[in-house]
C-alpha cells in the first residue's frame, strides 16, 4: 500500500506492554525502552543513521550524546511532490529524481514510525485512564495526528510520571491532618 503503511505494519511484531492505572516513571521507562527497540530497528540516514528512528521519542540531548559525532535526529521536511528546479540535462535530471524518490521514502518511512509510535503510546495506557492522562493532547478532529511521539511522552511525565500512589496518600493524609473550618464543607475537606 505505500511505505509509510509497509513501515507501521513491520512494526507491529514489537509487543507494547500495557500500562495499567496511572503511569509512573518506571513504566514510562519501560514504554520508552520497548518504543526505543522497535523505532531503532527501522533503517534511516537521519541523526547519523547509527539508531534508527529512536530520535522520534528520545529528547535531543540525549540522543546526540549516544550518537557519534554528536548528530541531530533532524525531523525531514516533505519533498513534495517533484524536484523543484529540474535540471534539463538528461543525466543531471535522473539523479535528481532519484534523489527525490530517496528523499520521499524517508519521509514516509518516517511518517509510518511517528504514526506506529503514537499508536502505542495511546494503546499502552489503560482505556479507562487514558482520557485523565492524555485528554489535554487530543483534538476532537485531529485525535493524536498533531502530536510527536516525544511531546507525547513528555505529557506523560508530566501529568502521571512523577505521582505515585504513595505521594495520593500522603496527600490525603497531611489534608485530613489539618484542622477543620466548620464553615467548609465535608466534600470540600476531603477533595
């Protein structure tokens, strides 16, 4: 059907392991790990070409810290449709198309891996929480389509990733702790 469909569907052998509740940095780090493996399996010249597409979902300091001559995971641009300018020059011409066509693949071979990405983010985190955890990233008309897999992520850490269930308690505690103001309601005190 097209690259970018060849690439999503490559990548469905790579097993997400679901996260269920609230997600926490441990498994964040695990989600991370197990999206790092299946996007570093997915050749590409981009950031060095050295791990594959992990610059989707790895920040940028980091990955140019393990990759060699400190390279950029540089997101490609759309080729459009044909070479601009083309050469009339028979042989020139050739190699610019070639060129192109190159340059297409690696957009869509891209696009394909941020679309898979993406789609296991949303998958990995528990249906009846994923509204609480990622609600303020999704468009009514775009779903997840206008976010990266990294920004994605991100909001995970955010929102979830530093909370533990031990941090709700204690929470809960130190309120019920402190005195009441009978002018308060009961539902106010306790929330």
């Amino acid at each position: 059907m097209g690259i970018r469909h060849d690439v999503e569907e490559g990548l469905e052998k790579y097993e997400i392991t679901k996260i269920d509740g609230q997600p926490g940095d441990e498994e964040l780090n695990k989600l991370t790990k197990e999206l790092t493996n299946a996007l570093g399996s997915v050749a590409t010249e981009l950031g060095g070409g050295e791990h594959g597409h992990v610059g989707l979902i790895v920040e940028e300091s980091e990955y140019m810290t393990f990759s060699r001559g400190m390279a950029k995971y540089a997101v490609p641009k759309n080729p459009k449709a044909y070479p601009e300018n083309p050469d009339t020059d028979a042989a020139k011409h050739e190699k610019q198309v070639a060129e192109h066509k190159a340059k297409i693949a690696q957009y869509e071979t891209h696009l394909g891996c941020e679309s898979w990405a993406r789609r296991m983010i949303v998958a990995a985190i528990d249906d009846k929480c994923d509204d609480e955890w990622l609600a303020e990233l999704e468009s009514e008309t775009m779903g997840f389509d206008h976010r990266s897999p990294k920004d994605m992520l991100k909001n995970l850490r955010s929102v979830g990733g530093t909370l533990d269930h031990m941090d709700v308690l204690t929470e809960l505690f130190s309120n019920m702790q402190k005195a009441w103001d009978g002018i308060e309601t009961p539902a106010a005190f306790f929330a």
